[in-house]
C-alpha cells in the first residue's frame, strides 16, 4: 500500500494543468526581481517562462527594488549603498554610496530617486543616470517613512510622532507638523498638494496642507491603517490594515471616507489595473489565502483566486494578462491570468502557474524586457 504526501505545491500544480488546459495565454516578456530578506542577492525570475533563473549576488541583504525609468535600483541598508541592477545583463552595473544606513527610499515623479538615512539623519537626492548624489539635506533625528512629489519630500519621524516637509528646491526643512500618534505610512495626493499619514494607533488617516502643514483633517477608522494603494486618476485612495477584513476608500480632494467594504479575509496588498477597459483592484487576503478583484467603477467583486498560502504584495503586468501574488514567508508566486479568472463562463478560478522564488521577500518589481510594452 502506498501512501501519498501532497505539499502545497503539488495540490497547486495539479490546478495549474488543469487551467492550462484552457485556452492558451500571451507571454509576457519581462523580469520579477526580488529582494529576499534570507538572501544576499535578488532572485530573479523569467515571467516568459514563470521560473526562477538566477540570483544577482550582492554583499548584503537588500532592502527595496525601485524602477527610475528604465533603471532599476536596489537599496542595501547595512552597506550604505543603491545598487543599480543591469536588467539585460542580470547583475550589479554600479553602486551609489549615501554614507549611513538607508531606512527608505523612493522614485520622484520626474524619474530621480530619493533616499533617507539615519545617523546622520538627511535626505539624499540621486540622479540615477550619473549615480550621483546631487543634494544632501539634513533632517530632523528618526526618519522612517517617505514619499515624494514633484517639488517636495514628506518624512515621517518616530521620535517626533510628526511630519516634516522638505521642498526639493530648498536646503533645508521647510517645517514640522505634529499628529500626536505614531506614523505609518505616507503618500502624497496625486497632485502633490495634500500628504495623507497613516496614523495605526488612533485608527486615524491624516490629512496635511504640503504648502503650509496645517494639519486638514483627521478621518477616524475601524481598523489600524497600514497601506495606501492610488486609483489610476488618483481620485480614490484604497486603505488596508494590520487586521480585520475590511478596506475603506478615501476622497482624497475631499479629505474624506467615502465607504468601508469588506474585501476578504485580512486584506493586505494592493494593485490597480485597467483590464478591457475595467478598472480593477487586486487585493491579497492573507487570512484565507486568495487574491480578490474589484470592480473599482462598482465596488464589487468581480472574481476571487485561491492562490493559497500567505500571500502579500500583488504585482501586475504592464499589459494586463497576469496578477502575481508573492507568498510573504516562502516567496512562492502564484500567478493568476486576469482575464480568465474574470470570465463569466468559468465555474472554478483556477491559477495560471505558480513558482517558488526566495525566502522572506520584502520588495519586488516587475521590469519589462527590451521592446516590450
């Protein structure tokens, strides 16, 4: 008598042929790059083949993957440095010394990147086409967060329980506000004259004036907030937490809730994609193990994935065809064929494929090949 061991994997596997059984599905020609927190490199997988290939060894564990354009950048905190990843030739094309730890980092509009270090604490302003840093502004002590817009910088503060702006035309701060909470995480409004601040202890989003930081508003939640994901047009921003099933969708012009829905079990990462002219929400649940889509016109739910495990960050291809779910411990991606999943006609939702990656994933990006769209 034989007796059978079935891992994840090979349950997944087993809908994986099954839905491959269906009509055949475009390849998309592009790059995952990953940055695993048990690894000293970026994993690196084909998305034309959907496997990994190889590992970009590095000398220390990475941080964040950033695309400035057409470059790709990778920070490593403990070694002072931005990596910048040759995407054709898969490995290291140069560093970009900052001279302290990196504690964040983000892309500017424009196509610049921006850094933040401690000890000294400062921001640092990259032109990624010389890696050079092109301005160093002193901030006050215990940076965390950052986002930026076209003519400033927002940062969150631990010790301060505050934000400070920093116009990039400036030298120094151009002022602290105060929220009297701890800050998660923050962005700017699409037009870069509003900063949201996630504040996790209060259950609150606040609202800043980048101008003057006048504090505008604070919008009272049920939950703990911990991630913002934009629509398209930055009308609407998305809102997840540390906990509980529900998602709330703020007016950010109107500095206001609009409406808090249930969006599975432990929503988590988030994507926004115009599919056939639909624009769709991705949303990870953690809880249950699926990847739900919205509607984002309706606000209903257009389709959900097992895709089992721990799921976390969703990544999206350029041409719509596959959402990647990244499993938060493991790294395995599974990988969801938008448009049959969204198919009317389909009684079950099965997975495209799914591969394994690396371990611990804490930053990934999806980097087109050369000519594709």
């Amino acid at each position: 008598m034989l007796t059978w061991c079935l891992t994840r994997r090979t349950l997944l596997a087993s809908v994986v042929l099954a839905g491959c059984k269906r009509q055949l599905a475009r390849r998309y020609f592009g790059w995952l790059f990953i940055a695993s927190a048990s690894e000293r490199g970026i994993a690196v997988a084909d998305l034309s083949l959907f496997r990994r290939v190889t590992t970009i060894s590095l000398s220390t564990v990475p941080g964040q993957v950033l695309l400035a354009g057409k470059r790709v950048f990778v920070t490593c905190p403990e070694a002072h440095v931005l990596c910048e990843i040759d995407p054709v030739h898969l490995r290291v094309a140069g560093k970009v010394d900052v001279g302290s730890r990196i504690v964040a980092a983000a892309v500017t509009p424009a196509g610049g990147l921006a850094a933040i270090t401690d000890q000294p604490a400062a921001l640092h302003l990259i032109d990624p086409a010389t890696r050079r840093v092109t301005k160093k502004i002193a901030l006050p002590p215990g940076p965390l967060g950052l986002d930026v817009s076209d003519t400033m910088a927002a940062v969150t503060l631990g010790p301060l329980n505050a934000i400070v702006r920093v116009p990039l035309s400036a030298n120094k701060p151009e002022g602290t506000t105060a929220i009297g909470s701890r800050c998660g995480a923050i962005s700017f409004r699409k037009d870069g004259e509003t900063i949201l601040v996630a504040a996790p202890d209060a259950k609150e989003i606040i609202t800043i004036d980048a101008a003057t930081g006048a504090l505008l508003t604070r919008l009272p939640l049920s939950f703990a907030p911990a991630r913002f994901c934009p629509d398209s047009d930055g009308g609407q921003i998305f809102v997840t937490g540390m906990d509980g099933d529900a998602l709330v969708i703020v007016y950010p012009y109107q500095n206001q809730i609009d409406q808090t829905i249930v969006a599975g079990s432990r929503p988590f990462g988030m994507a926004v994609s115009a599919v056939d002219g639909q624009e769709l929400l991705f949303v990870t649940n953690p809880g249950s193990g699926d990847l739900s889509i919205f509607d984002v016109g309706t606000r209903r739910l257009a389709a959900s994935v097992h895709v089992g495990g721990d799921p976390g960050e969703v990544l999206l291809t350029a041409d719509g065809e596959y959402a990647l779910a990244i499993d938060q411990d493991s790294g395995d991606v599974a990988v969801v064929r938008v448009r049959s999943v969204l198919a009317r006609d389909m009684k079950t939702k099965p997975l495209f494929t799914f591969f394994p990656t690396a371990a611990r994933p804490q930053s990934a990006a999806i980097v087109p090949a050369e000519g594709q769209a």
